[in-house]
C-alpha cells in the first residue's frame, strides 16, 4: 500500500529511486565479466565490486599435506595432496579456481628472519573429492640471468614440504572457471603448466557434462615434461566426447609421433582453425606469457566474441588487452602512504601502485600480483584510482588492488 505522500516527499521518493537505481547499474556494470576498465574511490560509501561469490571460509586455514608426487619424467612438476586436518569433507569449488598458499619462510634479510609470502596455485583435481590437489612447478633461475635467485616458494615446496605438513591455505576463488552451459563446446588449451587448471576442468567435465564435445590442446618442450601423461591418455580411451591434442616444441629423439604426442610446434591461431569443427566454442586458455599474448588476441581477430574467450596468466598479467587511456591528469598526482608517513609523486614509470610502492622501497604484501587473489588490497583512505584491466577479485569495499591500480587523483593508501 503506498502512503499519502505530498509533493516534496514524492519528490524525495523519486530522487532516491533514481540514485538507487543508478547505483544497482555501476555496480553492476563494474562486476561484469569482460570489462576493461574498472575505478575505486576512496570516497564512495559502496564498495565497486560487490562479492559475487562468498568464500568458503575467511582468513588462512590450515590443511594438511596427505601425499606428494611428481607428474612428469623430469621430476619438475610436483603435485601436492591436501586435506583437511579436522576430517570434514573439503569445501566445493569451481573447476579453474586456485588456492592461496601464505608461507612464512626464513629470510635473514627481514626484520626477525622471517617472512611471509603468499602465492597462487590452481586446484589440479576436479571437485567433490576428498581432498584438494594442486601441483607445482619448480622454477629455476631464468637461462638469461643467471644472477638472479630461484623461485622462492616454488622450490620450499619441492624442497621442504614433505607429507604430514600443515599449510595455511586460503580458500578457492577465482572467475576463471567452466561454465556451466554443455551446449557449447570447451576448447581447453594448456601451456606448460598452465595445464592444472584444464585438468580440473576436463575431470568436471567427464563427471557432470559428459555429452558435451571437449577438445583439449596441450603444449609442451617434450616427453620429459609432459605431465599427467598417462592419465591423459586413459581419459582419451575412455571418454569419446574428448579430442586430446598434444603438441611437443621440441621433441626428444626418444619421443613418438603419435604415441607420446600428436603434433610438432606451437598451439596457435593456424592449429585451432585447421583442427576445430565449424560452430561456436568456448575457450579457456592458460599458458605462458608468449602463448597468451599471441593467441588471445588471436582468437579476438579470427572472431570469437570475448565472452567466449577465458584465460588466467599465472603470474603478473601476461595478456594485454588493450589498455583504456590514462588520465593525463594523474602524472604528477601525490600518494601519501599513511602507515610509513611518505609522500610521494607518481611519475607515470611504473605499471601499477604495487611497482610504483615497491620501487620506492615500500612493501605491500602480494600474490599473483594480477588482480586475481586479493592479498595486496590495500585501504583507499582518499581519492581515486583506475583499473586499465579490470581485476578479477572482488575488490573490499574502501580498499583498492594496488597490483593492477593506477592513480586518478591524489591517493591516500593505508600502507
Ligand atoms: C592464479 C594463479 C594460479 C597459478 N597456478 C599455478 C600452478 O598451478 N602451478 C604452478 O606451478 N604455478 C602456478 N602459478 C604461479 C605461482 O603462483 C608462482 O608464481 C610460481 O610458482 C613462481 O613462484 P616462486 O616463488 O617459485 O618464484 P618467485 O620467487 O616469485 O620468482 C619468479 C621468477 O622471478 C625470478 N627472479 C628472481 N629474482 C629476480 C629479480 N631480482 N628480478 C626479476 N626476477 C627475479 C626468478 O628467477 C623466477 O624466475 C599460479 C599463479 C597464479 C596467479
Ligand atoms: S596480488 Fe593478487 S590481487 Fe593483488
């Protein structure tokens, strides 16, 4: 029943719908999948992307380590068994999706020896089982700086973490993830490591689409690195609507045409178009900075509109979608980190807050350092920033993600 009301206070009325609804639609038009460019403010009373998805729990949790094993002949991708100390069935999640590992690892360099780091790992097993999986490649000093350290966390892990072990664990999150919709085939395409993800999504797959037509591209150096081979293959025998298509850059003398892999070379625009059947297909790509960058806009210029095409850099954002233009107001603009009393000028050399702070020698806490985790969320006390590629993790309500932020105006940060 509406009330009487007089004129003012329909006026009222009406003004508030009006800011209301507005509000609903930025809201809504920030959380949407396929933007490119998003904004924070400091000063707004909502936050600008609302949880789409409410995590399984908060804070760390601890899990234990129930069994490790290597996936490949070279022994470089190790796959680590998780779960839950207190019995309890593990919590569901979205084939794609990864966890966050926070370690605190000895450093002689930091204050008390220690320090805590976090980093990404997606779950490499399909859900509803027992226990979570992730699996982990080492990482070695890059061929061409040979000065530089190893990767921290990737080697504690092959190094240091043994069965029985307890690991602090974020929950699963992540937008990269299958759909839903069996109507349209999966096109899952793996670089290197970048196959845990499509393991995940090839067992959800099997067990809950089965009719639905997958192909998956792999690609890798060689036998050597070729992970999950065997299991692979039983999925191939076994499972008609699979089409698995791996490709060796550089094969070994050993390794053989058609029975270690299918192809020689690269998975790219000219493989895709030669081996897909005519029709419309989902993407889901994951793979090194050199495959997504070549092939994302790719697929973009053969056609395939971009809510067909989902990918994850694992790592610092390897794709890049065309950047929205900068404000030329912000060069100049001032950053006063609150915590550390400094002010500084942003000059426009740095990609993001994060650089911008860590080159000036300020520490914020990251992990994939591509808007995907949520560590680095830093309170906005004041002003603006902007998003040139929309992060992935739902921003809390007055913080930004300084990983993937720019300034727009001058910024307070709680930092
Ligand atoms: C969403 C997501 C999912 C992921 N899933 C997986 C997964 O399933 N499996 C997996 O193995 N990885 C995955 N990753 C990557 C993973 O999170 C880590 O980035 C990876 O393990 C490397 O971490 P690290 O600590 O071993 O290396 P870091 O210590 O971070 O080093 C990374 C690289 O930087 C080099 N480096 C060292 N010093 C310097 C320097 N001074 N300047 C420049 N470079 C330097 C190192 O040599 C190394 O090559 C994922 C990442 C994300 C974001
Ligand atoms: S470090 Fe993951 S969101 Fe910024």
């Amino acid at each position: 029943m509406i009330p009487d009301l007089d004129a003012p206070q329909l006026l009222g009325l009406i003004v508030a719908a009006l800011l209301l609804q507005a509000l609903a639609v930025a809201v809504l038009a920030i959380r949407g999948h396929g933007r490119s460019t998003a904004e924070s403010s400091g000063t707004a009373s909502e936050p600008p992307g609302a949880p789409r998805s409410s995590l399984a729990w908060s804070g760390t949790q601890a899990w234990r380590v129930r069994e490790r094993r290597f996936e490949d002949a070279a022994g470089t991708q190790c796959s680590f068994v998780l779960e839950p100390v207190d019995g309890t069935p593990p919590p569901p999640f979205r084939p794609g999706q990864f966890l966050t590992f926070v370690l605190d690892l000895a450093d002689p360099l930091a204050p008390g020896g220690r320090r805590q780091v976090t980093r990404c790992y997606s779950l490499s097993d399909g859900p509803g089982l027992p226990h979570y999986r992730v699996t982990i490649k080492r990482v070695g000093k890059p061929a061409d700086h040979p000065e530089w350290s190893a990767g921290l966390v990737s080697n504690h892990f092959h190094d240091h973490v043994q069965v029985g072990d307890l690991m602090q664990v974020r929950a699963p999150s992540g937008h990269f993830h299958l759909d839903e919709d069996p109507s349209v085939p999966a096109v899952l395409i793996a670089g290197g490591i970048g196959i845990t993800p499509m393991i995940s999504m090839l067992e959800e797959l099997i067990r809950h689409q089965p009719s639905r037509p997958v192909h998956l591209f792999y690609g890798v150096r060689s036998g050597h690195e070729h992970a999950f081979k065997a299991h692979l293959r039983t999925r191939q025998t076994n499972h008609p609507t699979l089409r698995l298509h791996v490709v060796y850059s550089r094969p070994a003398e050993s390794d053989q045409l058609g029975i270690d892999h299918h192809l020689v070379g690269h998975v790219d625009l000219a493989l895709l178009q030669k081996t897909l059947p005519h029709g419309r297909h989902r993407f889901f790509i994951c793979g090194p900075g050199t495959m997504m960058s070549t092939l994302v806009p790719a697929l973009k210029a053969w056609g395939v509109p971009d809510e067909d095409v989902l990918f994850e850099a694992f790592g610092p954002a390897s794709v890049q979608r065309p950047a929205a233009p900068v404000d030329a107001a912000a060069a100049g603009v001032k950053i006063r980190f609150q915590r550390s009393g400094r002010v500084l000028a942003w000059d426009g050399q740095d990609a993001s807050l994060l650089d911008f702070a860590e080159r000036h020698a300020l520490l914020i806490d990251a992990g994939c350092r591509s808007g995907g985790c949520g560590t680095c969320a830093t309170r906005l006390i004041e002003g603006r920033v902007s998003y040139p590629h929309a992060p992935d993790h739902d921003i809390p309500a007055g913080h930004c993600l300084p990983c993937v932020a720019r300034p727009l105006t001058d910024l307070v940060l709680e930092a």
